[in-house]
C-alpha cells in the first residue's frame, strides 16, 4: 500500500475512535445527570416529614 493510503485509514481510525470516545462520555455524563437528579428527588422526598414537623404542620 502506498503511504497515502495508509495515513487516511490510520486518519479514518482515529476519526472513529473520537466519535466513539465522545459518544461514551456523552452517555455517561447523561446518565450520571440523571442518576443525580434521580437521588436528590429521593433525598428530598426522604426529608419532606422531617420538613414538615419541623415547620410545625403535622398535616
């Protein structure tokens, strides 16, 4: 092969492994949001009682 040739498939592969590099860190940067979100709903589900008694209101 000619070196041409093989720098664009060496350039290809390294394009493809950015696009799935990027394509992972976009994932878990998403699901680590969520996951975030997520818990701090439950935490603060979690302290509505205390919340509440300790605002006084029992109903």
């Amino acid at each position: 092969m000619n070196n041409q040739l093989i720098n664009d498939l060496n350039n290809a592969r390294i394009i493809g492994q950015n696009v799935l590099a990027n394509s992972l860190k976009r994932g878990l940067t998403n699901f680590a949001s969520e996951a975030d979100a997520a818990a701090a709903q439950d935490f603060a589900l979690a302290r509505a009682p205390d919340n509440l008694y300790s605002n006084g209101k029992t109903s």
